[in-house]
C-alpha cells in the first residue's frame, strides 16, 4: 500500500454551538493534512501527483482563509467543527480528484488540527 501525505492550512474564526450554547468567535490557524493512499502506482510511478492534490486542496480551503465560517458555505448552515471541517474537506478532495488519482486510490482520511494537540480525523 502506497501512501502520500498533502498539507496546507489556512486562518479562519468560528464560533460553535456546543449544548445549545454559541461560545464566543474565536480563530484558529487551521492545519489540514490529506492521505490518499492506494495499492499500486500509475505508469509514471505515482499514486497521485502532489502539485495537483495540493493544488485542489488550496482551493477547497480558500473560501475559508481569513473568513468566519460560520458565514462562509457550507458551514453558514452547519456548526463548523473541525469534525465537520474534516469530512467536508475529504469530500470536496474525493469529488475534485477523479482521473488525477492511480486506479484504486482513495482519499484515506483527512486531519484538521485546530490547536495544537487538538485535531479531528475524518476518514471516507
């Protein structure tokens, strides 16, 4: 099983629901990490090219860079927790990769560090 790790982050405010209760806006410098894993390379010896999945991976996060996300789609409807920040990110990922990816690769899991120690893992 072959194995690449993409990263990138970006600083954004929420403020959470947590028991019925908003706390206060707050802001994080975000940290997401990708793995997109699979069983066999493509014919140049790849699972994925890294420029590519880094450059989707920007654009997935770029609505969010210095914005609240609580006003910001598709978390202006859903508490933006970093477990939902996660999985919507390994899904955007998924969707926008396609063809880019070798046969039978996968976006494994996607990690959204809000503070460090603190980081949500969501995996497809």
């Amino acid at each position: 099983m072959y194995t690449v790790e993409i990263t990138t982050e970006f600083a954004a405010a929420h403020a959470l629901v947590i028991a019925g209760r908003r706390e206060p806006v707050h802001g994080h410098n975000w940290h997401v990490t990708a793995l997109i894993s699979g069983p066999s390379l493509d014919g140049d010896g790849l699972l994925c090219d890294f420029h590519t999945v880094h450059a989707v991976l920007e654009d997935i996060v770029a609505p969010f860079h210095n914005n609240d996300l609580n006003a910001t789609a598709p978390f202006d409807e859903r508490n933006p927790t970093a477990e939902l920040i996660a999985r919507h990110i390994a899904d955007e990922l998924a969707d926008r990769l396609g063809g880019a990816l070798a046969e039978a690769a996968r976006v494994e899991s996607v990690r959204v560090t809000e503070s460090p120690g603190c980081a949500a893992i969501y995996r497809p």
